[in-house]
C-alpha cells in the first residue's frame, strides 16, 4: 500500500470512528434533581436522534493520475456534506445514557425511600416516550469485590428498579430490559472505587 493510499485509509477511520465510539452519559448526584424532559430526550429513539453522517472520499483526477497535488486536496467530500465542512464541525452529541445514583441496602437489592425521587422522575420522563419503546435499565458497581459477585448484585439492583418502575408506576415490564454490568463499563473519569460508580444507568433502545 502506497504512503499516500495510508493516508486516505487514515482519514476514512478519523472520519468515522470518533464519534460512533464516543458514549457519554449524564450523570446526577444524589441530591440533583432529575428533569423528566430530559430523561425523555437522552432515552429517545435512536432513530429519533441525529444520525452520525458517513461521508464518503473521493480522489481528484489528478491524484488518479498519478500527479502530484498539494496535501489539501488529496480527498474531497461529496458535494451533500461539503456545506457543513465548509460551516466547521458540526455541534457535539447529547449523552445517550444517564446514570442514577440509586442507593440500596448494604449488600441488598432493596431501594432506600431516599432513592424514590429521582426514580419517580425517571418513570415520569419514560412515560413521555412512545409506548413500545425499550429501555435498558443497567446495574453498575464499583470495583470492590470480585467481579463474579459484583456482576450477580448488580443483576438484581437493576432488576429490583424495574421491579419499582413497574409497580409504582405502571410502566409495561416489556419494555425494561435488565443488565447486570457489575465491573464493566466504569466512569473513565473516577477511580474505579468511587462512590459514583455505584449507579443504576438507563438507555434508549
């Protein structure tokens, strides 16, 4: 492979796997409140999101020559995205995920009564949705423990906050899909034993 078709190949990766790779998630502490017009939006339809834009190259015919041409102009994009090229970069994405910081038990899948705010919020902001629409309710935990037990307490966290959504609030148990994620998928930007790791994540599906 030529130097210059390593350099095309790189723009190409640039292009599209920064932002299908970036996931960011809205965090609330323990005290915020939880605005259910937001929930709504974060856990929208993915098809009722922004789709990211794949934009294709093109060589000029000089370059398909063989001709020298300055380093600029080695790639174009179609015509259909040049107007937002020339606009500069388009304005970062919303977060796709938010994470509540459910408390429960010492060691239990009971939620404490401190919890039932933001949860009651939460359910607020899924009943905004369309009524088909699924949504991932993840249990998180931090790095304490071994990762087979952390996966089996965060599996029935998540499911005891279903569990709450459907009764309390009457949301339909078929749309709430449970995961327990135990270690995996920690806040990048906390120590793996932060207390904000601890947290129960919800995503649109």
């Amino acid at each position: 492979m030529s130097h210059r078709s390593l350099i095309l190949a790189a723009l190409v990766l640039a292009s599209f796997a920064g932002p299908a790779l970036a996931q960011d998630v809205r965090v609330y502490g323990p005290t915020e409140t939880v605005d259910p017009g937001d929930v709504a939006r974060i856990l929208g339809a993915p098809e009722a999101r922004p789709a990211i834009k794949m934009r294709s190259l093109r060589l000029l015919d000089g370059v398909r020559a063989g001709k020298p041409a300055p380093a600029e102009r080695v790639a174009t994009v179609d015509d259909d995205s040049a107007a937002t090229d020339a606009a500069g970069p388009s304005e970062p994405k919303g977060p796709s995920a938010l994470a509540l910081p459910v408390q429960f038990g010492f060691d239990s899948a009971e939620i404490q009564p401190a919890a039932r705010r933001q949860l009651d919020a939460l359910a607020e902001g899924i009943r905004m949705l369309p009524a088909a629409q699924p949504v991932t309710i993840e249990g998180h935990t931090d790095a304490a423990g071994t990762a087979q037990y952390n996966e089996q307490l965060s599996q029935r966290r998540a499911q005891s906050v279903k569990q709450y959504l459907v009764a309390a609030h009457g949301i339909d148990p078929a749309r709430l899909r449970v995961v327990g994620m135990g270690q995996r998928g920690m806040l990048p930007d906390l120590a793996p034993h932060a207390a904000e790791q601890r947290r129960v994540q919800f995503r649109g599906e």
